[in-house]
C-alpha cells in the first residue's frame, strides 16, 4: 500500500505525546474495511 508523506509535524507531535505519557502503539496504524487498505498515521493510549 503506498504510504502518503508524512508532513513536518508528525515527529514533533509524536514526541509532544509521548512527553504527556502516551505510549505510541502503532506508527502508523494500518488497518483493513471491507477490504479497502486504510492507516493512521499513529495510535497511542
């Protein structure tokens, strides 16, 4: 699946969140619908 850019924040933010105690899980978060290839560019809890 190709992937889109990630733009100039997403390590700014990624770091941002794992400051304020989240754990990143994915990076990205690739996922399947009814057959249709999705993804997030992160998931955390």
């Amino acid at each position: 699946m190709p992937m889109s850019a990630r733009d100039v924040f997403h390590e700014v933010v990624k770091i941002a969140l794992q400051k304020d105690g989240w754990q990143i899980t994915h990076d990205p978060l690739l996922f399947n619908v009814d057959g249709v290839k999705m993804s997030i560019d992160l998931a955390a809890e």
